[in-house]
C-alpha cells in the first residue's frame, strides 16, 4: 500500500462510520455535528469525513464510560 494509499484508508465518510459502529449514517452525521465524533467537511457539498483515528478515540470513550457505570454500579450495590 502507498502512502497515498494508507492516507485515504485513515479517513473515512459517514457511511463508512456507521457500518462500523452498526448504526445508520443520519446517526453517524448526528454524532459528528454533536461533536461526540471529531469530523470535517471536506469538497463543495460539504460532505463529512471522519480520520479512523477519531472513530476509535470515540470508541475507547464509549468503553471506558461503559466500564466506568459498572463499576459505580457495582459500588452501589454493596
């Protein structure tokens, strides 16, 4: 894979950010506006793109909010 190759592969469009996380791109699009995604518009119509390394920030956000609500639960429950 070329450079140019790898740089295109890190970003990815709605559609592409959605079927990742099994969602649906207007979803996606909501995430990104909200500012819970990191994405730019890019091109005349504005269209949005996400860098693969924003989807897993976004990811590993997610994880250690899910970790830490199981945890706090489990200190309630004792």
């Amino acid at each position: 894979m070329t450079d140019e190759e790898t740089r295109r592969a890190r970003i990815l469009n709605l559609a592409d950010v959605a079927e990742m996380l099994g969602i649906t791109v207007p979803t996606a699009r909501t995430l990104v506006q909200q500012g819970e995604i990191i994405g730019f518009q890019i091109g005349g119509r504005g269209m949005w793109r996400v860098e693969s390394v924003e989807l897993d920030n976004y990811i590993q956000r997610k994880k250690d909010e899910a970790v830490q609500r199981r945890k706090e639960e489990q200190a309630e429950a004792n």
